[in-house]
RNA sequence: GGAGGCAUAGUCUAAUGGUAGGACGGCGCCUUUACACGGCGCAAGCCUGGGUUCGAUUCCCUGUGCCUCCACCA
C-alpha cells in the first residue's frame, strides 16, 4: 500500500471503475427486492453550493446503506428545467426572450443549455459521490415528463378533478399574465394613507382610493365598539355613488387606520375572500395592462388615476386627513411590477374536499424527523383555495386543451396525441357539443409543481413505454423541509388520485446547509461556498464527513474544521489499513485472550447499534458510533495488540483484520472511496466483489458477545487510563519502561495485556496503594 | 398574526430525569517500528423565570433570541 492517500488520485480512479462497473445500476432483470428514491430535481439556475451537497449526501448515506443491506436500488436522478429560474437562465444567457423564439424552439434551447449544466452538475455530484445511477436521468421539461403531465390532466378530468372557473387572480399588469404566489416578493414602497369621509362618522383610511369605483362592501370588526352600529346599515360611496352595506368580520383590525375598512373588487387577498364568503358583486375597474375602465379616469394608469381621486376628494371635502407610510406590497418577482388581482378564467384542480383524505394519507408516511409531519397537516388545514394549476406563462408545458370557437365549450387532447401543444395541432374531432370544427388553442401552460408532482410516476414511467415494475410506490422521498407544502404536499395529491396510494413508504427531510454563520448560502451575499474546490483540497470523503455530522432534519453551518476533521479520519483509516496490511494472516482460530474477546464482543454490539440507527435514517446517529467505536479501536486496541505482534504472544491478526473490515463496511456509506481503496487493497482478493459498495453489511452475531470480557475490558481500559495519566505527571514518554505494577483487586484475566500496552516488566497480584476510579481495583505503580 | 424548529465551553456540536461527550482553538507533556494529518493530559459550557419531581441541562409552561414555512400589509 502507498504510504500516503491522495484523495484526487483515488477518486479519479475510483469514479472511472465504479462508473465502468456499473456499481450503482439498477437492474431491472433482478429478483431483489428494489429499494426506490424519489431524488429531488434540482433547478437548473446555474448553481450548486454546500446546501446541496449537504441534503444530497444524506439520502446517498441511505441509498448505501440499503445496497449493503441487499437490495436493488433505484436511485435515479433528474434536472427539474421546467420552471422560472431555468427560462431565465436561458433567455439570459442567449440574449433572447421565450416568447419571440417561440415555444418548441426554445424547449429545444433549455435542453441544449440544460446539458451544459447537466454536465457541470452531474460532474460534482459524481465528484461528492452520490451513488445514482445516471442511466435513469430525467428531465422536467423532456418528452416524457411532457407525456407524463399532460396524461395527468387528462386523468384529472375524467375524475371530474379538474375545472375551469372564473376567478380572481394574481396579475402582474407589466407581464401581463397570472402569476403564482410563489412568484412573488416583498417590496417596501412609499404611500399615503388617505382617510376618506363617506358618511359623517364613517371614515375610511385607504391607500388604494383609486378603487373607489369598485367598492362593494364596507367592513368593521364585530368587537368594535365604536363602529360596529354601523353593520347592516347602507353607506354612499363619494364621488361614485354606490351604495354598499356595512358586515361585521372579524378579519378587520380595529386598530388600524379607522378601524372601517372598503372592500373593492379587488385590492387584496382579503377583498378577494370576502367577495367570496360574502357573495358580494364583482365590478371590474381595471383591464389587463392595469388601466382604469371607469369614465372618470379611464384610460389612467393605477398611480395617475390615484393622483387624480385624491385631488378630486379633497377639493370636495371628502378627505379628512392623509398620512405618509411606507409598507410592503407584493410585486412581480420578475419585473418588480406591483400586482393587481383581475378576474380570469383558470383551471384549477379541486381537492379541498379531500382534506381529510391527505391528511389520512400524510398518517401513512413513515416521517423522518417525526415532527415535520405537523408541516404536512398544518398546510392542509389552512387550505382555502382549489390548486390552480393555469399560468399565463409562455415556457412550460401547454395544456392538451382547445376549445370550441362557437360553444366554447373545451375539447381535450387523445392519449395517443401526447404531448401536444394546442397552438401548433388542431383537434382531429369535431366538438362534442355543437359539432364545430372551429377550434381555438388555450394559450396558458401548467403550473410547474403539476409536473414536479409527478416524479413518481415519471421515475416508473406509469403512463410511457416499458413502464418499470416495482419501483412504485417508491421507498423513499427525500428532501429539504422548505418544500414539505409544494413538492411533498402536490405529489401526494396527484400520486393519489392517479394511483390509489401513497407515493412512498418513508420520507426523509433534511435541513439546509449554510454559511458558518448560519446564514443561508445565496450569490447576492457572497457567501457561496463551492464544492469542487474543497474536494479539491481536502478529498470528497471529508466534505461527506461534514455532511454526515448534524442531526436529521437540523439545518448545519458549514464548518470548514469539520471537513479537516474528515481529512483526518480519511487519513487515520488509511494509516490503519497500512498496519493491518502488514500484519494480517491466514490465521482464524478463535482467540481466548480477553482483550480480543472484548473487541469481537464491543464490534458486535456496534453492528447491531448502527444498523438500528440506519433502519431508523438516523445515519449521523449512525456515523457518531462507527466514530468514536473507530477512534477507540485506534487508541486503544491497537496498542494492546502490539506487543503479540511484536513478540512472541498469541497474534491477533484474525481479529485485527475482521474488526477493521467490519468498520470499514460501515463507514463505507460515508466515506465511499477511502473505504473502497482500501477494500480493493486489502478484501477484494478474498471476497471477489468489485467494490465495497456491493459487498454485504456486516453481520451481528451474538454468540460472539461475552459479557464477562466487556466488563474485565472496561476496567483494563480504566487502568491504562489511570497509568498514562500517572506517566504524564511525571514526563514521562507514554512508552517508557516501568519495573513493577501490583494489582489488588477483582481482575484474573488482562493482565499480560496492560503489561504490554504500558510497558511493565512486571504485572502481578499484590497490594495497591491507590484506587482507579470506577473499577473497585487498588493498584501500585513502581517506577 | 399562525405553525414548527433551535438555544450546551471562545467557536461548532452530542447525549442524558441523578451536574455533561466530541471537534476546532488555547495551554502542557511525549520524535512510541500505522499515523506528528499522531498520542497523552489540562483549563473552559447546559439562555431567563416558573412548574412537575427526592432530584432537571433533560419533561411542562412562560419570556427572550435566532432560523424556517405560511398568512397579513385596508
């Protein structure tokens, strides 16, 4: 073996064989049983940082460790290239805009550019060490996720679970398009709250007083002492005149402004759910470039017309008072337009009356951490509104959905046509209902998380050729705990109705890696740490070192000590495998000697331990035993057993090497190539696997547990414990020569054993002068 | 405003109903044939207040601080 690991050398060697080997792949021929992960697709947003790594490395640990334990697993992954950040992405780095190139051809352009950073992504995920097999890769915006989507909608409608309704909609004027409330972001603007007199002692404090002319009911809280005699009454609007009556809602704050407040159709979310509680009138004052329709400032745009109103009230003694305030308003991620809320036809898939269904099946899931399953059923308790699923959007996947130009009336796409984009294909039918022939394309495209939803069904290719059996329902969704809502929440949604079932047994939610100061990695704080350069420097197991080290579910800085902690246990495996190397047999008769008894029994019970904290994914719970057991193999075992090696007692060499390739199987999940090299080094030959990641788990065997060796090995170790620091108060080197220990006290076997480790010439029942903590045994050093 | 999580030495963290283990850093000793990328040792810590208990860092409540998600922003 070389004297010194290189990482870089190791891992180039190592990827080539495990990739040449097809190590990772899932075979779809075998009788195994299969163990499946739903893995994440990342968003193609040309980044990938620490947080990745950290969440990534925690499923890989899993997938490992169930390859050890037999199983065949499919581990696939995917890029998720359909959504917003990916068309930004692309337009931006082509100079282009989706629309202008046009739907098909810009796909095309996402996939090209897509591969570049498939490439780029692919080679640091292989660089960590992330054990999918790449064969199974999908897109989100491919063919088949296209298929798979688009099938999906048409599932949905012979379920009578979608639907088409007029409604309110967030809009963004400048982009002229629905947008979703992910799309969203905060924005701290300047503006003036206006007090408006509608009736003597009805006054109104409004920023929007531009919607005045769509008022159509006026709120107060039913507590308000002062203003609740109002409710019932009907109050004038100035200027406009409508006349609208007063409700008691318990939305309305008291406190703020008069403590009355208009409702006008539509300021806000609020005015949108009273419209919908109180079925009151709909008046639309607003077209879709944001421009006034009323004759009084048609035509203005929202801030002119705002202006104007202002003026206007004042001059006719309306306005009692106006204050400057500055407050958030939600604005177009995109354009940093503020959004307005106009009523448009959207289709929406209708589950609020299947609460306690997903709620049910939430119970199902096996949730790891335990308490991100309150995430799960808190979402869903507080759902108001049916998922709509339309986007105004140009790039994305369209739906298979044209309708009649006479009736109106919708005619979706044959499963045989799919995928297909209304605007290029005409139905090949004449409507159902008029007969017409006459058919116009809907222009709007999914919402992306209707096709993120669907990667079960994409990753077993339900509705595709060659659909792969036994990887559904998959084994595992692992993920971060951002998303619990969105991805976890729609997936069990659409998995359901499309299948009956819940889409996995076991989900696994991880936290977010961040900064070492615990500040989210984002480029606009420049604190991105990359991962390629610190694998570069320190070794990729040492960066899964780190990965390996929080509790699940917790988020973790990141630490750069913690990846030279890595370096170093990589290190010390290595300097352990040279020792085992030069001193390992064909001898396996069993030992009698205590210490080596007490090893055997001290690895059983580490076995055991961490599988059980692995069948739980607790796997930093997992790597913390395998750690310290490692740590104290090396400091202690170790150099019990030199003086057998070295002279002439019993050789241990047997035990040595069983103990170590026990451990190295079980740091194996984390530290993949290490373990592997010294595996191809020192096993391969005897066992006939190509790498470590195929071999077997370890097994535990109880027979080989002695409790009388555990108890006399604790006491050893408590002795030497007590020697060395009686050496070190005396300066003297750890390995220096001492004439005479004298033991007094319960303790037959191990002697020899102390006597080699600490160098005593002379070990011997006799009487003690001083008590070793712990132990009940009185000893006597002689110097 | 709602929900959830976290709070342990200078820093990062672990376990635990009977006063705490590790890592980095600090100090000191040891060039021992796997390893000085090492070994051994020392100093240094349980957010505030209340409750349950013989006893709480651990369980419960409250406050405070940090983080995440959701909602609001008339």
């Amino acid at each position: 073996m070389h004297d010194s690991y290189i990482s870089k050398e190791v891992e180039d060697k190592l990827r080539k064989l495990w990739t040449d080997e097809g190590i990772y792949k899932f075979d779809s021929e075998s009788k195994k049983q299969v163990y499946s992960i739903d893995t994440p697709p990342p968003t193609i947003s040309g980044l990938i940082h620490m947080g990745h790594v950290f969440s990534y490395s925690q499923a890989d640990f899993v997938a490992r460790y169930k390859r050890m334990r037999g199983f065949n697993v499919f581990y696939p992954f995917g890029f998720d290239n359909n959504g917003l950040p990916t068309e930004l992405l692309v337009e931006k780095n082509n100079n282009i805009t989706a629309e202008k190139v046009g739907r098909e051809k810009f796909i095309e352009l996402v996939e090209k550019e897509t591969k570049k950073y498939e490439d780029i992504y692919k080679d640091v995920w292989t660089h960590v060490g992330i054990s999918v097999d790449w064969s199974l890769l999908y897109s989100t915006i491919s063919k088949e996720a296209q298929i798979t989507s688009q099938r999906s909608f048409l599932e949905l409608s012979k379920l009578n679970r979608v639907y088409r309704k007029e409604t309110p909609t967030i809009w963004c004027p400048k982009c002229k398009t629905a947008v979703s409330q992910m799309e969203l972001k905060d924005k701290m603007v300047k503006s003036k709250f206006v007090d408006i007199r509608f009736k003597d002692d009805v006054i109104i404090a409004t920023t929007r007083p531009e919607l005045l002319p769509a008022v159509v009911a006026i709120f107060v809280n039913p507590n308000d002492e002062k203003n609740r005699k109002h409710v019932g009454k009907l109050v004038r609007v100035p200027i406009f005149g409508q006349e609208v009556k007063v409700f008691a809602d318990s939305r309305v704050d008291p406190k703020k402004g008069t403590g009355i407040v208009m409702c006008s159709t539509f300021g806000d979310l609020t005015d949108i759910e009273w419209y919908k509680a109180y079925d009151l009138d709909l008046k639309i004052e607003m077209d879709d470039k944001g421009r006034m329709l009323n004759e009084y400032f048609k035509g203005m745009s929202v801030k002119e017309a705002r202006e104007k109103i202002t003026e206007d009230l004042k001059e006719k003694g309306y306005v009692l008072g106006d204050k400057s305030i500055e407050h958030s308003v939600n604005s177009h991620e995109r354009c940093g337009t503020e959004v307005e809320f106009l009523v448009k036809k959207q289709w929406f898939v209708k589950y609020l009356d299947m609460k306690k269904d997903l709620i049910d099946l939430g119970n199902k899931l096996k949730w790891h951490p335990e308490y991100m399953h309150v995430r799960y059923d808190n979402w869903i308790n507080g759902l108001q509104w049916d998922w709509s699923i339309s986007r105004q959007r140009y790039y994305g996947i369209p739906f298979p959905v044209w309708y009649c130009k006479k009736c109106d009336e919708p005619v979706l796409a044959e499963e045989s046509e799919l995928p297909v984009n209304p605007m290029e294909t005409m139905p090949k039918k004449k409507c159902a209902k008029c007969g017409s022939a006459e058919f116009a394309p809907e222009y709007d495209i999914m919402d992306t998380w209707m096709t993120s939803s669907l990667t079960p069904l994409i990753n077993t290719r339900f509705w595709l050729d060659n659909p792969r059996k036994n990887v559904y329902p998959m084994s595992l969704r692992p993920q971060a705990h951002d998303i619990i809502s969105f991805w976890l929440f729609t997936t069990v949604v659409k998995c359901y109705l499309h299948t009956g079932k819940v889409p996995w047994s076991d989900v696994l939610i991880s936290g977010h890696g961040l900064d070492k100061h615990g500040k989210p990695m984002h480029k606009s704080l420049g604190n991105v740490v990359e991962p390629l350069p610190v694998i570069e420097k320190y070794g990729a197991d040492a960066l899964r070192h780190w990965a390996s080290l929080s509790r699940l579910g917790e988020d973790a800085s990141f630490q750069e000590k913690d990846v030279i902690s890595g370096a170093k246990l990589v290190n010390k495996l290595w300097n352990v495998a040279k020792f085992v190397s030069k001193n390992s047999s064909e001898n396996i008769k069993k030992s009698n000697n205590v210490v080596d008894r007490w090893m055997l029994s001290k690895t059983m019970e580490l076995i055991k331990n961490v599988t059980m904290e692995f069948e739980s994914y607790n796997s930093a719970g997992a790597k913390r035993l395998i750690d310290e057991f490692f740590w104290s193999f090396c400091d202690n075992y170790l150099e019990f057993i030199k003086y057998r090696i070295y002279g002439n007692g019993d050789k241990p060499d047997y035990i040595l090497s069983h103990v170590f390739f026990a451990i190295l199987k079980m740091m194996a999940p984390f530290l993949p190539y290490v373990t592997d090299e010294i595996y191809l080094e020192l096993y391969a030959k005897d066992e006939g696997k190509k790498s470590i990641h195929v071999t077997d788990w370890p097994k535990y065997e109880e027979n080989l547990i002695d409790g009388n060796s555990l108890e006399t090995g604790d006491k050893i170790l408590r002795i030497i414990s007590y020697i060395r620091q009686w050496k070190h108060a005396r300066k003297m080197a750890l390995n220096a020569e001492i004439q005479k220990l004298e033991i007094e006290g319960d303790l037959e076997d191990g002697m020899e054993d102390i006597a080699g480790a600490m160098k005593i010439k002379n070990v011997l029942k006799g009487i003690g002068e001083e008590e070793v903590p712990g132990t009940g045994i009185r000893i006597r050093i002689v110097a």
